[in-house]
C-alpha cells in the first residue's frame, strides 16, 4: 500500500486582540470549540477543558482525526490554537474562521504544516 502524499494538515493559530472575558469563560470557549469541530466534520471523542487562577484556560478535544486544543491568556487579549486532523483542510479553515469570530479576534496568524 502506498503512502498518500499527506497524513494530515496541523494547523497552528494565534489569535490577538480578543475579547478577554471569553478567553476566561471556560464554558463558554468548550462550546465555540465544540462548534468549530463541528464545523471541520470530525469526530468528537473527548473533551476537557481547564480554568487556572487567577486567569487562562487550556482546553482539547480529543478527535478520532486527531486533536483541537486551545490556551488562552485573557490579560493580554491572546489565545493560541493547535489543530490537527487527518480530515478535509478547507473545512479546518472554516472552524478557524469561525472560532475567531466566537472571540472576537481582531487580528489573526496561521501556519500550516502538512504532516507525514
């Protein structure tokens, strides 16, 4: 069996600029994450989300195509994102999109790396 030219596509994300109280709304960011994974078509098989004190959050979703994770620093308006996933790239863009929308990302950076 031959290899295909990609495994997955990891998408690395900084979002700047966003609203600070849903950096620290755990709840409130598992649901816009839920939704953008919804968004990409994966596969939803765990979700744990963590709120530190004072401020922040570290949340993932463990996909059967990999992984969505997300650390914010609501003091200084940031959030960075770490999606993966061996599923359609373009739907990925549209779960970023959204999310930064959820936000209020004013000013967003991507990386793409292909993996495999």
């Amino acid at each position: 069996m031959s290899k295909p030219t990609s495994l997955g596509h990891h998408c690395i994300v900084d979002f700047h600029d966003c609203d600070r109280g849903i950096l620290d709304d755990a709840k409130q960011l598992e649901e816009y994450m839920i939704a953008a994974a919804k968004m990409a078509g994966v596969t939803i098989l765990q979700v744990y989300f963590h709120q530190f004190a004072p401020q922040g959050i570290s949340g993932t979703l463990i996909i059967a195509e990999s992984h969505f994770n997300i650390h914010t620093w609501p003091e200084y308006g940031y959030a960075a994102a770490d999606l993966f996933t061996c599923g359609d790239p373009s739907k990925i863009n549209e779960a970023i999109e959204h999310l930064a929308q959820k936000i209020d990302c004013k000013r967003m950076e991507k990386q793409v790396l292909v993996r495999g």
